[in-house]
C-alpha cells in the first residue's frame, strides 16, 4: 500500500468536506515470492484522510507494516492541493517519508507540480493526473540526494448501485541504481471494493510494479513483483 484513493476521496467530499477510513491487508507477496520477498510483511494497516476547504484540499495516509515480532515500518504521504481557477487545475506539493526497522527510515522525498482533478455529474467517477518534480534527499549512509519527475494517475468508480468500487493510482518516476544510473520505476496498486454497508467493505488490492521491490535473491534478478491482498475497510 503506498497510496490511496485521492480519486475516491474526491467523490466522497462531494457529499462531506472530510473522509477518512482505515484498512487492514493481509499481504500474499511472502508466500508468492518465498526467495525475493523474504521478510515481506504480511500485514499492513493503513489510515488515511481526505479534507477539502475553500483553497483546495488536505490528504494524507499512513502505512504500518506489522510481523508477527514487532512493529515493522511507517510510511506516509502527505500532500496538499491549491486549486487554480474552476477548471479542475490545482498546485499539488507533497512530502513522502517513514520509519523502517531495517533501513531506520525510508528515503525522503518532495515533490511539486501540476495536477489535473475531475469527476461526472454523480461523482460516481473521479480522476486525477498530477506531473510533478520529485526530490529526493539523502537519507541514510549508502543513500544519496538527486532529481527526479513523478507522473501520476489516480482514479475511481462505483457501480452495481454503489456497492463496488474500483479505484487505484499509477505512478511511473525516475529512479536510481546503486551505480547512479537512472531507471524507470513504475507501481501500480488497484483495488477492488464491495461495499456491504455505509462503512464496512470487504475487497482486495494488486499491488503491481516493476524496479520498485528489493530483491532479497543475490541469485535472482527479477524486478517486476505482482503482490495481492486480501482487505476490510471501514470507512468513518
């Protein structure tokens, strides 16, 4: 889980200028990738918040990777929205960082750019594209500070009388080899919602991405990992 659902907030603060909800995954990547992912959690907690006002909107999220020994890492997002003029265009400035039990934290990152928000009449589907500078800083001793550009999409829709919902985001940015050699990174993570009340859903999450995933195999060169899960959410 890296991020979630702007898209689906966007519909939500349609009815309400603040959604929150809380999500438990238990992850298969470990049982998938039993060489690659070794370590893997298989559990993570997220808790996320949309809030709109009159200048634009607040979100955040927060990612706690659980084990069965000990809490495992913390990561989050936080961005903030400028609208420009009623066209749907709006300053996006965000921050991504965490806590990891392995590394002692996640490497830092900023970034700023443009994004593109919209919706239909019902708000029963929701976009957003977002191209932004991404900056990221040194964080740690064999880490190091460089530029980068991040293109985002972020989506929703709700069908069969509101009780499914697909949603996700996409991001492809420049990463950075340990050589210093850049690379494209791409993750993608859908999910796929029935909604059995107001608050309660039941579904499932596909995280997808190729360079993004530490490969813990010396002997395996592999760099696209398809990692599902099995989800409940609650929404407040």
């Amino acid at each position: 889980m890296k991020k979630l659902l702007f898209g689906a907030m966007m519909a939500v603060a349609a009815l309400s200028a603040n959604a929150q909800d809380i999500q438990l995954h238990y992850d298969f990547g470990r049982n998938i990738y039993p060489d690659e992912e070794d370590g893997r959690q298989k559990v993570t907690v997220t808790l996320e918040q949309f809030k709109a006002d009159q200048w634009g909107s607040w979100y955040y999220f927060v990612d706690l990777d659980l084990s069965r020994k000990f809490f495992k890492s913390a990561y989050t997002e936080i961005s903030r929205e400028f609208n420009l003029g009623k066209q749907g265009f709006a300053a996006h400035v965000e921050y991504d960082g965490g806590l990891s039990a392995d590394a002692g934290s996640f490497q830092q990152a900023a970034l700023i750019g443009p994004a593109w928000n919209g919706h239909t009449a019902d708000f029963s589907k929701t976009y957003s594209v977002q191209l932004m500078y991404k900056r990221y800083f040194k964080s740690y001793d064999y880490s190091s500070a460089y530029h980068s550009i991040q293109l985002t999409g972020v989506w929703s829709t709700t069908f069969a009388q509101k009780k499914c919902t697909f949603s996700g985001f996409i991001d492809f940015w420049r990463g950075e080899k340990a050589n210093g050699h850049g690379q494209l990174v791409i993750l993608t993570e859908p999910q796929f919602w029935f909604n059995a009340t107001e608050h309660f859903s039941i579904g499932t999450e596909w995280e997808i991405s190729d360079n993004f995933i530490f490969n813990a195999d010396p002997l395996s060169d592999k760099t696209f990992f398809i990692n599902p899960t099995l989800a409940v959410k609650w929404n407040f």
